[in-house]
C-alpha cells in the first residue's frame, strides 16, 4: 500500500475562485499567474480550470513552453522578461509576451533579430525596490523601447508593495499615474490583493490584472480578511491517514526533543505527513489540523515523515482516521465546528508565513490527485 497521504486539487474551487477575481474587476482582462509551478498545484494540473483566464503569466521559459504545449495558443507574460539574450529567441519562437524592466533589457531587445516584433509590458518601480524603472527613467525607457522594430506594442506596469496592508496602494498609484498618464499603451498594475481590496477605487485603468494566490483559494491578506471573507475556495487539500495510536499518561512526551509534555493523560495519533511532504517544519503544537474532519491541534515536533496531533476528545479516531493539514477533508464529513476544513491561512500563520509558502512548498513524493 502507497503511504497515506494525498493532495487533492478541486478544479471547481479554480473556477470559482477565477469567477470570483473577474467579479471583483470585471472590465480587466485576467493573467492568471501560474509561476513556481503555478503556485506548486502543478501547471498542467491546474491548466484546464483556468483556461478562461485571458493569459498566463509566469517567469520560466520552461513553464511558458509547458503552457504552449497544453495547447494554449493564447498571451503568456514572462513576468521578469528575459534574463539573457538567448531568451528573447524563446520569446520569439513561442510568440511570449515579456516584461522589460531594465536598461539591460532594452540593450538585449536592440540586437535581437525577430521576424515578429515583441509585445512588451514596461515596469516602473514604484517602491516596491525590486524590479522597474525608477519613474522618472520611465518615459525615456519608454522612448527608447518605441523606437526599436522589435517592439511591438507596449503596456505599461508596476507592482504594488503594499497592496495586502495597511499603506495601500494610494502612493504607488500617484507615483504611476503622474508618469505615464500622457503614454499610449494598456496597464496592468493589480495582483491578488489590489484586484479584492482596492479594484474599486482604482484611479488609473486596469486593463489587465494579473491574480495569483486568489486562484489557490488562500487570502492575500490574511488575518485581516480569511478567504471565506474573499468568497474563495481552497483549492489544494492535503489530507494523510493516523498510521499508529499513542496513550500517554502525565509527564509522557511525544517527539524528537521532548518537546511536549502531557499533563494529563492524552491519546496521540501519529500522521503519515513531515516537513519531507511539505508541511512546515516550524509549525509548532497547537497548530489547527482536523481528524475525521473534528477540529485537533498538532502536539510535538513535525518530523521528516511524521507529525503528531491530539486525538484525546475524539474517542472515535483511530488508525485510518483522516487527518486534514489543510484544505478540505476527503473522505471524511466536514463537522459543524469546521465547516471549512483547515484554512492553509492558518497553518501558514502559526508557522510565521504565509499561504503562498506552504502550496509552493509542496513536495514531489506527495500524490496529488484532481477532482473535477
Ligand atoms: C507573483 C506576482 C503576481 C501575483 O501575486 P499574488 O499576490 O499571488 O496575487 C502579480 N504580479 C507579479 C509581477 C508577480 O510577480
């Protein structure tokens, strides 16, 4: 018998969750970003689901390549653009759109040789600090760009740094409009935060939106908003079976360093998942997990292979018992305390992170199976 432990990726919850992004800014066309493996659910595994999006934004060759042959003949945006010459040769062959975020870039653009001129998205930094033209370089880059016969049309973009938090997007979006408001060309400025948060009070046009973790169906501000609050639906689930029973009476630990200490006597399920499956090796007792779908806590340190969860007040959990690290339960009833499941949200927040880690963090030995 395989090991117990499985995720399961729900194509409805894709859809709904992409229907939900194009509601919130229904004027913008919609990049779904499916980069880093789109968001480690897999791209060929999630491609199906969201093949209403308007295009695929990601950053690796290879992963445009995988795009094209799933056979989306459709926009794919290379969210970082080219990082040598030789990529624009890529771009060119599989007809990408890219971002040009550098003087480098441009210089690269001039001597590439392309029957084909590019569709280019130009990044201004708006004080995000990673990538961009600074906003006053903006329109000369823009200048320099439009008098190249390797450019075709060019979009304007940037990416907001606080989009999620309290700062917003009120200065970046000043900053962008006081530099390109007199330039041609579409803009994209919104990922999953600005598209739920702010896509209301936009003060300069969103052609394109470009929402990642929303499609996942985990909260791009979380705890501030969960993704119920979103209307959004969890999208990957993992679920591992107890292997094995564990009674402890008081003064009894459980796991490597004698972390946890019952003070009373315990029951104790031991869980075919560890921090080799993808689950955080920081997550510390008390993190939210649920049995049969009855919510539990973890207890213990999370090892390579196993983690520990409290089963005490859950008399009916046994070996075989479905334990949920987050998402949904699968074969197991959802219980009226958890309606929900596991919010990865939460899992990510006791271990000090964040959704978008944990999914991405998923590793290649855990089965991964696709309802439809
Ligand atoms: C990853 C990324 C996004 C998507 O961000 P989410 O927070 O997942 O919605 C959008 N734009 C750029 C440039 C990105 O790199």
């Amino acid at each position: 018998m395989p090991r117990p432990i499985q995720a399961t990726l729900d194509s409805n919850a894709l859809r709904h969750n992409l229907a939900q992004i194009k509601a919130s800014t229904p004027d913008a066309l919609v990049w779904a970003v499916v980069k880093a493996n789109a968001y480690g659910h897999g791209i060929e595994r999630v491609f199906d689901a969201l093949r209403s999006a308007d295009g695929f934004a990601l950053l690796d060759l290879a992963e445009a390549e995988r795009v094209r042959q799933l056979g989306w003949r459709g926009p794919i945006l290379l969210l970082e653009g080219a990082f040598e010459t030789r990529d624009l040769e890529m771009c060119s062959r599989l007809n990408l759109w890219h971002v040009v975020h550098s003087e480098a870039q441009i210089d690269m653009l001039a001597v590439h040789k392309t029957h084909q001129p590019h569709r280019v998205f130009l990044k201004m930094n708006t004080g995000m600090n990673r990538l961009g033209f600074a906003p006053q370089a903006f329109r000369a880059a823009w200048t320099r760009l439009n008098a190249l016969p390797q450019v075709d049309e060019i979009s304007l973009m940037s990416h907001f740094s606080d989009a999620d938090g309290d700062k917003g997007i009120g200065a970046a979006m000043t900053l962008f409009h006081q530099f390109t408001h007199d330039l041609s060309g579409e803009r994209s400025l919104c990922n999953s935060a600005a598209c739920l948060r702010h896509a209301k009070a936009l003060a300069v046009r969103a052609d394109w939106v470009r929402p990642g973790i929303a499609l996942y169906g985990s909260s791009p501000d979380f705890p501030q908003h969960s993704a119920q609050d979103w209307g959004l639906k969890p999208v990957m689930s993992l679920n591992a079976d107890i292997v094995a029973v564990q009674h402890l009476q008081a003064g009894d630990t459980v796991g490597y360093g004698s972390s946890f200490v019952a003070d009373r006597a315990m029951r104790i399920g031991v869980v075919s998942c560890g921090y080799a499956d993808g689950y955080p090796r920081i997550a510390p007792t008390g993190t939210p997990v649920c049995v049969d779908g009855h919510p539990s806590r973890t207890v213990g340190r999370v090892s390579m292979d196993m983690i520990t969860v409290d089963i005490t007040d859950l008399p009916h959990a046994n070996v075989g018992s479905e334990v949920t690290l987050w998402g949904m339960p699968q074969k197991s009833k959802v219980s009226a305390q958890s309606p929900y499941g596991v919010a990865i949200d939460e899992v990510a927040q006791a271990a000090g992170t964040v959704g978008y880690e944990l999914m991405c963090a998923l590793a290649a030995r855990v089965p991964v199976v696709v309802k439809d």
